[in-house]
C-alpha cells in the first residue's frame, strides 16, 4: 500500500504485541521476515525493542527494504518527552531511524479534561520535529477517534499519514474509516484476527472454506479489500507464513457484506475511557 507521502508500506504487517522479549521475539520476527513479511510493528510498551531490533539485524534483508513502526507510550506524551521516548526506541531497536512513528494513544478528556487536546498537540509538534530531523520517515496516529483526531488535523503542519485502530469484522469504525479516507490517512487493522477469538466465527470460516483458505486468511484479505491494512501477531512458523498468505483469492461484495453483519464486539479499550 502506499501513504499520502509517497511512502510504500508493505501489507499485511507483523505485530509484535505481547511477544516476551527474548529469543522467541527474535525467532519470530526472523521467521515472519522469511515468510515474506516486510512491515514489523512494535512498540516501547510492548516491552520487546531490544529483540524485535535483533531479529531485524539476524534477519538477512536489509533495513532499507523494511518498513518498521514503533509508538510513544502514554507516559511520554508532550514535547520533550516524545523526543525522548523515539531516541530510547531507536537505540533499543539499535536502529538510526524508524519508517514510521506513531502517539500509542490519544490523551483523552475522562483523564485530562480541557488539557486532552493540547497535550494531543502538543505530542504531535514533537512527532513533526522528527520527521523534520529525519529520524522517522512518516508519522502517525493510534486509537484517535475524529473526536481526538480534530485538534491535531487542525494545527499540524504535516497530515499523519497513518491511523491504527483496533478494526476486524466485528468493529467496522465507520465513521473514524470515513475521515481518513476524506483526509488520505491510512488505518492500519489491530487485533484484525480478534487477537484469535474471530477465528471461530461460523460465517467467516464457512467462506473460507469456499475459497479453500483460511479463516485467518480470509480475515485479513476482508481488511485489505475495504482499503484497511491489516496486523496480525502469531509465535508460530506455520500461522506466520499463513497469515501472510492472502493474495490470490478474492472476496465477492456479497461475502464482504455477509462478514461485516458479524455481530460487534470490541476486545481492546475505548479509546474515550482508557485509563492507561
Ligand atoms: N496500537 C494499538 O493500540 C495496538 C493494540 C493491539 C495490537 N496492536 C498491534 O496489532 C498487532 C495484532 O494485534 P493482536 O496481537 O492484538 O492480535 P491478533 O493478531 O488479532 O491475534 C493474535 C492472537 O491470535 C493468535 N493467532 C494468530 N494467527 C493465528 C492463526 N493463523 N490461527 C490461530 N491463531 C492465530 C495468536 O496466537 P499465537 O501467537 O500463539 O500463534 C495470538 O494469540 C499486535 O501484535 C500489535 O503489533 C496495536
């Protein structure tokens, strides 16, 4: 896929959330990289920088034909400590630079009233700043809602270039999904597979079999046919390389539609009421 700012960014991508820090991190960005992945997603909170970094450097292709995100954790929000919390990623990845940069989450008025906004704003000037220094290729956006998104479109000098929400079939995000596309931000799918819970779904597997696919498989393709780049974490050599499988096939609009009538559900927090 590509960004507003001319940026590729390979598709689907690798998270790395609650993956332990240790050899199995770097086992398993290893094996996502040698079943095709180019798009590593991680996070200073995830705790797994250091080897998520190793399996980056052991993995055989070069950084440059890479695409890796990291985030600025809740307790770093503001100016300086943004600036501060990307160069700590940076050396834990041991990396000189990330393609993309991104505020975890949007300070919210539930625990900053007033101040939500230009904290937001603030953050966000921090995250300019990097690009303007080159450390990070493009910056952008997690868990914003147009409620948080509107202080921040309304001051930058440079537009995010990506939002990454939680999104599967059971969490359309319609109308966060609508302004993105009015503005050219990209959303990124976390949790696309339901942190695995959506793979029982009857509907959604009784297509796969259709298709002679996964159920993952067909998750994942669902996210990319409607435009949403989708991440999916997994310890396992054999779901690595099967969630990266999702070309070749292609979802019918009546399919599509089927899979969106899921019923709702939402496994993460709400960005409007996390305490975090
Ligand atoms: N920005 C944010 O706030 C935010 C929040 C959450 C996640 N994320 C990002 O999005 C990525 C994906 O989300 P996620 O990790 O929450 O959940 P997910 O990818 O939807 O699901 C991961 C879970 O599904 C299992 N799984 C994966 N592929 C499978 C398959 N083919 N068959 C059966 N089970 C499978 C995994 O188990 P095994 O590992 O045991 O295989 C794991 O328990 C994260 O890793 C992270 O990079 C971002």
């Amino acid at each position: 896929m590509k960004l507003y700012n001319g940026c590729e960014i390979p598709c689907p991508g690798f998270g790395t959330f609650k993956i332990p820090e240790g050899e199995i991190c770097t086992e398993s960005v290893v094996e996502a990289v040698k079943a095709g992945y180019r798009h590593i997603d991680t996070a200073a909170v995830y705790g797994n920088e250091c080897s998520t970094g190793k399996g980056i450097r052991q993995c055989g292709v070069k950084q440059s034909e890479l695409f890796v995100t990291s985030k600025v954790w809740n307790t770093e929000r503001g100016y300086d400590t943004t600036l501060r919390a990307c160069e700590k990623s940076l050396a834990d990845l041991g990396l000189d630079y990330l393609d993309l940069y991104l505020i975890h989450w949007p300070a919210n008025r539930m625990q900053f009233g007033d101040k939500a906004d230009s904290i937001n704003v603030d953050t966000w000037r921090a995250m300019e700043r990097l690009v303007d220094e080159k450390v990070v290729r493009s910056i952008g956006l997690s868990n914003f809602y147009p409620q948080h998104m509107a202080a921040v479109l309304a001051g930058a000098n440079i537009l995010p270039a990506v939002d990454q929400i939680e999104y599967h079939p059971g969490l359309l995000q319609e109308e966060t999904l609508a302004l993105c596309r009015e503005k050219g931000i990209l959303v990124e799918a976390w949790s696309s597979l339901g942190r695995g819970k959506l793979l029982e779904d009857t509907v959604i597997s009784g297509i796969a079999r259709k298709h002679g696919k996964t159920t993952a498989q067909v998750i994942q393709r669902w996210c990319i046919q409607n435009g949403v780049l989708p991440l999916a974490k997994s310890v396992h050599a054999e779901r690595i390389r099967e969630n990266f499988a999702v070309s070749g096939f292609e979802l019918s609009p009546s399919e599509m539609a089927e899979i969106a009538a899921i019923p709702e559900f939402r496994y993460g927090s709400h960005p409007d009421t996390a305490a975090f």
